[in-house]
C-alpha cells in the first residue's frame, strides 16, 4: 500500500491526533486533579487545528484510487465545520460541569471529534462507500451525544428517537444506493458520473438516496425528528446538530447532486423544488406556535434548510457561493442564540420562551447578543443574515426561479413575525415570569458569544469573506 | 435455476416489512429489528447484484461487508440508549415515550 496517500489526508490525520491526545487524557486522567485542565486544553488544541486549516496550503487531489479527494473547496467546508465544533467546545463546559456529567466531561468532547471525523469523509468522499461509513460515524456518535444527558428522561428519548430515524434513513438510503450499483455496476462518483440515464433503475435508486440523505438535513417530509431531538438533546448538542451536522449533510447534497447526478437534472429539479417550498412554508407555519424556545429553534432550522437549498438547486457557481456564505453566517447566528440559550439554562433550568421576559432588564448583553442572532436569522440589514439571504435570493433569481424567489421572500416577512416575538418578550413583555436574576455566564461560553457577534456583524459588512468564498470555486 | 430476480423479491420484500415494522411495532426493540431487517435486504440486493452483474470486481459484497459492521454498531448503541430510556421511564413501549411530543 502506498503510505504517501495519507498525506493526502493532512486534515483528518491533524484531527486524529487531536482525538487521541483527548481521548488518552481522559482515560488517564479522569476523577484526578488533572482533568480541570481538560477544557483548556481540549479547546486549544481544538483551535490550533482550525488556524491550522486556515492557514497552511492544503494539497489537493485523490486518494485511495480516486475514492477520497480533496480540492480547495473541501477544504473551505471542512475549515467551516470545524469553526462551529469549536464555538459548539467553548458553549458544552459549563453544561458539562454540572453533577450529573461532570464525570463524564471527557468523553463528550472525544465523541464530537469522532463525529466531526465523519463529516470530512462526508465532504471529501468521491465513492458511495465511502460517502456512507462517514454517514455513519458522524451519525451514530451523536445519538450518544443526543443521549447524554444520562438522568433525564428527555435527553433519552431524544437519542432513542434520533438513532432509530438516523438508522432507518441511512437503511433507505443503502437501499437506493444498491439500486444505483445494479444499474451502473460502480460505486465511484467520477465513474458514475457519465453512466447515470433516465431509466427506471436509476431514478428509483436516485429517490431512495435522496430521501434518507433528506433525513440528515431535515427537508420536509422527513422532518419529523428534527424537533423532538432538538428539544430534548442537552443544548450543545442541539447547537451542534443544527449547525455542523447541517452544513455536513448539505454538503455532502450539494457534491452528489452535482458530480454525479447532474445528468437527470430533471427529475431531482422538481423533487427538490418541491421539497424548499414545503420546508420553508411548514418550518415556518410551525415554528409561530412553538412555546419551547429549543423547539422554536429546531423550526426556525428546518426552514433555514429550505433556503439554503434555494442555492443547491441550480448547482451554479454563484450558488455554491451563496451556500456556503449563508451556512457561515447562519452558523454564527445559531450558535449566537444557543449560546444565550445554554446560558439560560445551565442556571435556571428553564427553555421556555416565557422565561426569556424582561432579559434586557435583569442581563441586557445576553439580550443584546440574543436580538442580532434572531436579527439575523431573520435577514434584517446589516447584519450578515441580510447579505447571506440576499445572495442565496440573487443566486436563484440570475437562473430565472422568480416564482421560488417570490414564495422565499414571503416567507421571510412570515418569520420576521415569529422572530420578533423573541425581541418582543425580551425588550417589552413584563418581567414577571421571566428569569428574574442576573446570570454570570462562564468564561469560555462569553467568549463563544463575542465571537458570534462579531461574526454577525462582520461577515456581512467585510467584502473580503464573500471574495475569499468565491475565490475557491468548484 | 434462481434467477437475479428471485433475491431481489426476497430483499424487496424484506425491505418493505421493516417499513411497516418501524412503523407499527410498538416496542422499541422490535422496531430495532425492523431496521435489521431492512439493513439485511440492502445486503442481499448488495451481493446479488455483485455476483450476477457485475461478477469481475467484488465492490458490492465489500459493501455489504461494511455494511454488517456498521449495523452491528449501530445496534449497539441503540440498545445503550434504549436500556437508559428503561431505566428513566421503567418501559420501551413507544406509547408510553411521549415527553417530547407536545
């Protein structure tokens, strides 16, 4: 075997490293003294690995005979996913303190590495195989994640309910995929490319794919599990399925629709049309009656996966741009607001949005914090989530999609709506049934929030992240 | 003779009885079993396809070698999760997991 392939590999050996040096520790050093420095240390070793990615030139080509490749682009996404492992490492400490998974601390930020694993493979994969195991691993682990919480009944059965759906869906999708290797005799993406046709086989295999890939970034009709497990997964965890297991599976859509499936553009062109529309209008009908601020959130993300989809659909080059801006800005507005949520709650136990009257009296920076992040979730100027929204809009529009464009925006005003009625309980409604104290937000969590803010404000307003974007390029 | 044909009646209708299992079955381990069953029809059709289409290369039966591996993962940690839901809510009926539902 030639050893030299796994230079190819330069970011997921870094991220192996850093998973061993983590998991080693923990298994050392864990209920000493020792672990206080756990934290620290996991977070910068964490961060080194994303300057890393950042910084050094990273080679590009295949490896693996053409099973694993790496391009500018894959690198630009994996760079993006590790951005939001880190926010999600800084908010999970003071969560992970608590009683009940102090003992425990370790192992969580072991599993998300391992996960985060998974989803480079994802990214980089050019075979079905291959495109599968890393599925899987980053599908399996964060069931565990999911299931943390191991005292309470809703931690359970939100794992219980996400490794049953995540299962079934990888099952569907293995279904379609053995269709595709019936009709093609291949499981590689550049051999496949130039074989798929329009013939029953094909498109069967093709839907099938499709659907339990659907499952992963919770387009509509396969949304279900979606609120559930976002409401009674530990808020990390949330955060880290919302934002980083998204952007992976959308990814990964992304790449296969249009590497491989490009040739019978017609039949997943409608399909998925079909699909953003109903995921943005049902995400949105839904998340106006929600009480539960984390099951507000989950809607308000299965609607965000409608829109980004509005890029995916034409497959352009100012498309991918578009979603891979987006996914950035929204990364840094989700994980803005769960970063207040995680706050709220690690004191006071409580995710109701009730609890959130008069905030800006008792603690206005998480207010503050609070309000940019639905702001800009909602696509308000300046705020990044504006300039995001408008390119994914601009994207679809240069392809002639008016009618898309026309129902999106609609929409937008739609959840401006329910946005505001997180502004409003905060800024307006009277303080009684809300928290009523003032939180000392933990260290590293308060630095989670700068950097979101920040990243709000300045990725809409500094051209340069756009350039660099569109710089990479196909 | 058995034809290609007869396996992949078989796998297909393995596959859609662990659809209609998920669904129905109202334990949660008998609706693990479903997704086994739905898990294995993939392996067949795998192997089947390899063996009479395609028997040159051996991707599919390396696929479905994977495939066994990850699913006997996979069930691994879905029984963890589910002896914890046991434990917390002293039953696996699916009627009766229902604090997340409103």
């Amino acid at each position: 075997m030639d050893l030299s392939n796994f230079l190819m590999m330069r970011q997921e050996l870094g991220l192996v490293a850093v998973f061993a040096v983590l998991l080693i520790y923990d298994i050392f050093g864990g209920e000493t003294r020792a672990m206080r420095w756990f934290r620290p240390l996991a977070i910068t070793l964490f961060a080194i690995h994303t300057l890393a990615g950042f910084i050094c030139p990273m080679p590009e080509g295949e490896a693996f005979g053409g099973m694993y490749v790496n391009s500018q682009l894959t690198v630009l996404m994996k760079n993006l996913l590790n951005l939001g492992v880190l926010l999600v490492f800084m908010q999970a400490g003071e969560w992970l303190r608590q009683e009940g998974t102090a003992i425990r601390e370790g192992e969580y930020y072991v599993i998300t590495l391992a996960t985060l694993l998974g989803m480079y493979l994802m990214v980089s994969a050019a075979n079905f195989m291959l495109l599968y195991i890393g599925i899987e691993m980053a599908s399996l682990p964060a069931a565990c994640l999911a299931a943390y919480n191991k005292y309470r009944e809703k931690s359970a059965e939100a794992g219980a309910k996400y490794i049953l759906m995540s299962t079934l869906s990888s099952g569907v999708m293995m279904f379609g995929l053995s269709y595709l290797y019936g009709a093609m005799g291949t499981m590689y993406f550049t051999d496949m490319a130039p074989l798929v046709r329009f013939d029953y086989m094909t498109v069967l295999g093709f839907i099938f794919f499709f659907a339990g890939l659907a499952f992963k970034i919770s387009l509509v009709p396969f949304h279900m599990w979606a609120p559930d497990v976002y409401e009674g997964a530990p808020t990390a965890t949330t955060a880290y399925l919302s934002v980083v297991s998204k952007a992976a599976g959308c990814f990964a859509l992304l790449l296969t629709l249009h590497h491989v499936f490009g040739a019978i553009g017609q039949v997943w062109y409608y399909m998925l049309w079909a699909l953003t529309v109903l995921t943005i209008i049902i995400g949105n009908i839904f998340a106006i009656r929600q009480q539960d601020i984390k099951r507000f959130f989950a809607y308000s993300s299965i609607s965000q996966a409608g829109y980004i989809m509005l890029g995916v659909l034409h497959g352009t080059e100012t498309g991918l741009t578009a979603v891979i801006y987006y996914l950035l800005v929204y990364m840094f507005s989700n994980m803005a607001a769960f970063g207040v949520i995680a706050s709220v709650e690690n004191k006071t136990e409580r995710t109701d949005i009730a609890a959130y009257n008069g905030l800006y009296k008792t603690n206005p920076r998480l207010a503050l914090v609070m309000m940019l992040a639905v702001f800009s979730l909602a696509g308000i100027p300046p705020l990044g989530g504006f300039f995001s929204k408008f390119f994914i809009f601009a994207s679809a529009a240069a392809e002639g999609d008016y009618l898309l464009v026309f129902i999106a925006l609609v929409n937008t005003v739609i959840s401006l709506y329910y946005y505001l009625r997180i502004v409003k309980a905060m800024f307006i409604d009277s303080p009684e049934a809300g928290i009523g104290v003032r939180l000392r937000t933990d260290g590293y969590n308060s630095v989670s929030l700068v950097l979101c803010t920040v990243g709000i404000i300045a990725v809409g307003l500094v051209s340069n992240v756009y350039g660099y974007i569109n710089g990479v390029g196909f | 003779m058995i034809s290609m044909e007869h396996y992949l009646v078989v796998s297909s209708i393995m596959f859609f009885v662990g659809i209609y299992g998920f669904i129905a079955r109202k334990n949660l381990l008998a609706v693990l079993i479903s997704i086994e069953l739905i898990l294995n029809s993939v392996e067949i059709n795998f192997s089947v396809f390899n063996r009479y289409l395609y028997p040159e290369h051996m991707e599919g039966v390396f696929f479905s070698l994977f495939g066994i591996a990850i699913s006997a993962a996979e069930t691994a940690v879905a029984i963890a999760i589910m002896i914890n839901v046991y434990r917390l809510a002293s039953n696996i009926d699916i009627r009766h997991i229902d604090k997340l539902k409103y």
